[in-house]
C-alpha cells in the first residue's frame, strides 16, 4: 500500500531533524509530509533542506499557528490528492515511536482504521506525571461511556487510516482541534461502520520541545463527545 505518514510541527526543529531519517532509514518505502505552522525556530527550512535531497519528503507550511485538527486534515487532503492508499498520523517529538510504524503498516492490510493505544494492555505511558496520566484515563472512559464507542483509547495522535475512511468523510466539516479531533474522527469512522482495531503502543513523554496542552484543548474535548452524540441521534453526523 502507498502510504504517507503526516506529522504536523510548531517549533519542532530539534525533533524533526532525528524523525525523518529515522523514518526514512527504516521504512524507505513510506513518504512524509510535514505540516508546519510557521515554526518560529526555522523548523520548516530544515523540513524544506531534506526535500530537496529526498523525493520522499514533503512540506507544507502554514501562515500561522492554526491547530492539529486542521493541520491533519491538510495533509489528509493532500493524501487523497496524492494517490496514497493509507496515511499515519503521529507526533514529532518520538512520544510515537517510529519503530511501531511496522504494526500499523501490516495490520491496516486487514482493517479500515488502527488505533495505537497506550491502555489495551495495561497503561503503556513512561514519564508521564500521574497528574496528567489520570486527566488522559478518565478522559478516555468519559468519552467511551458518553459516546459508546468501544475504543479505549480515543484521544491517541499515533493512527492509520486506509484512503476510503478519509474519503467518506466531509473534511470540510471537520474544525475540531486536539484531544477532540481524534475523537471526532474514530467516532464518525465508527458510526460508518469501517472496521476500527486497536494496537498496543508505548507512550514516551518528550524529551525536547515543550507540550501543546492547554486546558482548551480539554475543554474542547468534553463538551465534543456530547456534540457527537446529539449529532448521532439527530441524524447530523458528517
């Protein structure tokens, strides 16, 4: 399968330039876009340096600092444009460990949508403080109860998803950010009855670089479940 691994930066640089050749080296057969949202550390130049070296690299880089969500869903675009049979999402700093990406690649074979999940086989999250590794489990059976999705872990970024999922959803319609755009986007790929698996992952918190958290990002992700399933019983649902 043709398959494009996106990874959208802000301020990424010292990541960024380890990811893509750990990447590349590994898996020569996979491409990467990089979506960058106007990096003030120059993490788009140096994105831009390894594309013109390799026609497996690309970049598209942003006016400003718009959010995950639409950043995904500019590269889920530009895969669908692009003729690729599968894309992964995943995040730069190595939380998503480029040597799992051999999972994905073979269990998407069989299913429409993979989930990596830090809690299907106990909790798989190193570094994290127990603060925030509680506020993420809740968050998860909050969002399982409410929407009655059976995914334990609906607000992981580490993903594949076949070309036909992204095809039967209005990307259009899709402005969530964050913790809510992963739920958004499993939610409605589960409603549409595409087979949906989950992965054991290893979740490391990062070592360079400062989090994107923000308690509107938890926000948005609390009141988005409800949303989701009014819009499921109202028949409104993308």
């Amino acid at each position: 399968m043709k398959t494009l691994v996106i990874i959208p930066t802000y301020d990424e640089i010292n990541n960024i330039q380890k990811m893509i050749p750990a990447i590349l080296e590994s898996y020569p057969e996979l491409n990467i876009l990089i979506v960058d949202d106007n990096s003030p550390d120059g993490t788009a130049d140096s994105v831009k340096s390894f594309s013109e070296k390799d026609k497996r690299v690309f970049l598209i880089k942003r006016e400003g600092k718009l959010g995950l969500g639409t950043a995904y869903v500019e590269g889920f675009k530009f895969m669908l444009s692009n003729g690729y049979d599968a894309v992964i999402q995943m995040d730069a700093d190595f939380s998503h460990d480029p040597k799992e990406l051999a999972a994905f690649l073979e269990t998407i074979k069989n299913y429409d949508l993979v989930i990596g999940s830090r809690y299907i086989e106990g909790v798989r999250v190193i570094n994290w403080p127990i603060r925030r590794l509680l506020l993420s489990y809740f968050a998860n059976l909050y969002t399982r109860i409410i929407t009655g999705m059976p995914v334990k872990d609906a607000t992981g970024g580490f993903k594949c998803f076949r070309r036909e999922v992204l095809q039967s959803i209005n990307l259009e319609k899709i402005h969530s950010n964050g913790y809510s755009f992963q739920i958004e986007m499993n939610y409605i790929a589960w409603k549409k009855k595409f087979k949906l698996v989950e992965i054991p992952i290893t979740f490391v918190d990062r070592v360079h670089g400062t989090s994107k958290m923000s308690k509107k990002i938890v926000h948005e992700a609390i009141t988005m479940v409800w949303k989701l399933r009014i819009k499921s019983i109202f028949g409104t649902l993308n």
